[in-house]
C-alpha cells in the first residue's frame, strides 16, 4: 500500500544506493519502454520502474524500435547507446534516436550511458533527447527524470492538441468577416497590413471599441508566413492579477491550491504561430514587466518551475486606449511600448469614413439575409441618408447589430427610418426628452463603470454584472 515500508526492489550498479525502507508512491499512468542489449539492466529497470508507472516492456533488441514508434506504444522510451559487442562510440543509439524522432517527433527518449560518456549524452540531447541517465544509476536519480521527462511529454502532447484544434478553427472560419472600405482612411490601413504582414516585426492596432481591431490582427496573420499556424487571441482585460502569470507563461501541477495540472500558457501554445493580446493597455504596470522581460528573451518560466522554455511568436496587440494615454508611464511602461509598436496601425472611427457606410450596410443585409434565410432587402433613400450622417458611437460594431436587428424586425423588401431606432436620432418613436428614469440611471451606471475602468469594455460588464455581448448592446442603445 502506499506509504508503508517495502523491501528495496531489485537495484542494478555497484554505485546504487538503496535506502533500508523504501517508500513506495501511488502508480502514474505511464508507458515506459527500456532498450538495452544487457539483461541485469532490464530486470534492475522493470522490477524498480513497475512500482511507479502502470506499464513497463522491457527490450533487448532495438531493431524493433521503428515498429513500436509507429504505434506510439510508450511514452517515455529509456534507450542503451550501444549494442554492437565492443562498441562504446554510442553511434548505434544516436542512429536510433534520429530513426525514432524522424518517425514521431514528439517522442520522448532519455538515453542510457555510461559515467564516462557525458559528451556522448551532450550530443544526444543536441539531437532531440529529452535528459540522459548515467550507469549505473542512482534510482531517485532515475524515477526524478522519468517524472520530469513524463511531464514535457505532456506538455508537449497539450500543445500540440491545442495547435490542431486552432487550426481546425481557422479552417472551420476562413470565409468570415471580411474587411470592407474604400475610404483614403481604410485604403492607408489595407496597405499597412499588406507591408506588414510577411514580416515577424511586432504590430500595435489602436481605435475606439468597435472599428475591427482583432480582424485586423487576423487579415495580419492569415497573409503572414505564419497563416498555416496557431492564432491565439487572449483578452487581458479579462485575466485577473492573479491568473496573469498563469495564463500567459503557464504553470506546473502544485504551483498554487488550484493548480491540480500542469498547463501550457498562451505563449507556449502560440509558439510558431501570432498571439494576439486585446486590451494590452489595460494590463497592469506590474505585470507588464514580466510581460517585457519574457519578449525580450523569447522564454517563459511557468510559474512553480525554475526551468525557462523558449518561445516563439509573431506578437500583435491592440488597445483602445489613446496613444497619448499609452506615453504615460503611469499606464504604460514606455520600454514595452517599444517593444510592442515595431509596426503601429491606427483604425478610424467610422464616422471618419462615412463614405465606407453604403458598402457596410449592403454587406450585413446579404449576410443576416443568408443567416436568417430571409429575402433580400434593399435601404431606402431618406434612411442611408440617416444612417449615413449618424455618429455611429460603437462604430462597425453598432452598425452591424443595428442591421441585424433591422433585417429581424423589419417588413416588407425595402427598409426605412422606423427599421432603425438609434439613441441619438429625433425620429425615433419616443421624443429625446421623454427618456424614462430607468433609462437614464441604466445610462448612467454604465457611463460611470466605463470611466472607471478607463473604457475597458470587459471589466466594466463584470463590475456591472453583465456579460461583454450585453454591455455593448446598451452602449449602442444609449450612444456610449
């Protein structure tokens, strides 16, 4: 039973220690494989390692390898380097650990050699394997790397679940929104992001709540050399102090009460691919640090780990903020603000395109008329006039929620004014001073959490109690 004294398990090498009770711990589930051509090894290995993991196979001829790989039989594969009598160069075991990575890459192989041979594990773990054990081996020594070796292999594997399940999202939402403008504004933003996206420099997207920021981070990655990789988008706005390093860098299993898994952060799961962070402006001053320090050497060290891992991302962010607000060092560390702004792409309001809004509004009617299976409908003439000139507060955003409510609620082929009651509009069926009282303390709170949050739509509807989708259908009803 576990925690009770057991008899020492069979040990292999004169330089073994084995304690005078040995305590044993509950069984992983684990696949180990052990390969070498020495029979005292194997059973040392089985009779010590059956004890901790659920399956252990045990040997002797590693012509069988390529086989095994195929099926992807174990998880952790401890791999003699030679095999040949009289051979001591190791040449067999590393001709062996590049057939197996070249078979699975992913695999997890930790070669077994001797003291003498520390070059010849150097040179292994050059070529892919994941640590190395000298024999004869010390057995806390041993279940220590099994245990670490096994947690990597995981990691790995969650990693690479992740990348397949973003790339079936990216393929499930390849025809998407679209970028629509013909506007000098929109024209200047399409060819920034034309220059912009072959590169790896860093980008910078500002505009208000609404103007399209995280479609513009995706039309970046989709023409980039990346646009076959993940696209991770993560809200800051929505991650705690708390959960910041967490998320971001990731953890390991024990690291805090609740950290009952090990977990890959955002920046492990991007790598190779874009991470997008919305709503950078809105991280706080201390954890933007953290935030530079891991750009700046391309690694993370997940929380409860000493251990760094390397990154690699294509990194693009976006803010509401204004850009004067970004140059106090009070908001925003300066130095991140270089490292993030290699390329800067400002995104205009809507009602500094007016000219943009006939072909957006003939874009959501055919798309809603798909959606909802409805006929198509066509804007008459006093209402694009109205639509047209109208401030349009929550930019594209609010226009597309209007059209599809227009699209939902309106009769007949041709829409009109009444199809459209936008707050600041005097056709509207209720007069602009018989607002009712609720109306206006509704208007109010939400006025007042968004300046208290500084415009942070995604901390404003959690101090409000609503959901973001709810927050931004009140803030287009009341012009906010």
């Amino acid at each position: 039973m576990p925690g009770l004294a057991q008899p020492c398990p069979f040990t292999y090498g004169l330089a073994d220690t084995c304690p005078k009770t040995y305590m044993t711990e509950p069984v992983q589930p684990a696949r180990i494989l052990v390969v070498d051509d020495n029979e005292d090894v194997l059973r040392a290995a089985r009779l010590l390692l059956k004890r901790h993991f659920s399956s252990v196979e045990t040997i002797s001829d590693p012509g069988r390898l390529p086989d095994l790989a195929e099926r992807s039989v174990f998880d952790i594969l401890l791999l003699d380097m030679n095999f040949m009598p009289g051979a001591d160069d190791g040449a067999e075991g590393l001709g062996w650990l590049s057939k197996i990575l070249k078979i699975d890459p992913q695999a997890t192989i930790i070669p077994l050699t001797a003291h003498s041979d520390l070059d010849l594990a150097v040179e292994a773990m050059k070529r892919g394997a994941a640590d190395f054990i000298t024999k004869p081996w010390e057995n806390e020594r041993l279940l220590a790397t099994l245990r670490s070796a096994l947690n990597l292999r995981r990691s790995r594997q969650e990693t690479a679940e992740l990348r397949q399940l973003n790339r079936g999202l990216v393929a499930a939402t390849h025809g998407g929104p679209e970028m629509i403008g013909t506007s000098p504004a929109m024209l200047k933003v399409f060819s920034a992001i034309a220059r912009a996206a072959p590169t790896d420099a860093n980008v910078l997207i500002l505009g208000e709540n609404g103007t399209g920021k995280e479609l513009v981070a995706r039309e970046i990655h989709r023409r980039s050399r990346r646009g076959g990789e993940v696209f991770i988008n993560v809200d800051l706005g929505s991650l705690s102090s708390q959960l910041f390093e967490s998320e971001l860098f990731g953890h390991r299993r024990g690291a805090f009460t609740d950290a009952k898994q090990s977990r890959v952060g955002f920046l492990r799961t991007a790598t190779r691919g874009t991470l997008f962070l919305d709503e950078i402006g809105n991280a706080p001053l201390h954890q933007q640090s953290k935030l530079l320090t891991a750009l700046e050497r391309r690694e993370v060290t997940p929380v409860g780990s000493d251990k760094a891992e390397p990154i690699d991302v294509r990194l693009i962010c976006a803010t509401n903020l204004p850009r004067e607000r970004l140059g106090d060092e009070n908001i925003f560390r300066q130095d991140l603000l270089y490292r993030i702004n290699t390329v800067e792409i400002v995104l205009p309001p809507l009602r500094e395109r007016r000219e943009d809004i006939p072909l957006l509004l003939e874009h959501y009617a055919r798309l809603y008329a798909q959606k909802y299976n409805m006929q198509p409908r066509r804007f008459s003439s006093p209402l694009l006039e109205r639509l047209r000139n109208y401030s349009w507060p929550g930019n594209v955003r609010a226009l597309r929620h209007a059209v599809e409510r227009a699209m939902i609620l309106g009769e007949g082929p041709l829409l009109h004014e009444a199809d459209f009651p936008l707050a600041d509009d005097r056709s509207m069926s209720q007069a602009p001073g018989e607002t009712t009282r609720l109306d206006a303390v509704e208007k109010a709170a939400i006025d007042q959490a968004l300046k208290r949050h500084d415009g942070n739509v995604t901390r404003a509807a959690r101090d409000l109690g609503l959901t973001r989708t709810s927050l931004y259908r009140r803030m287009d009803k009341y012009g906010l």
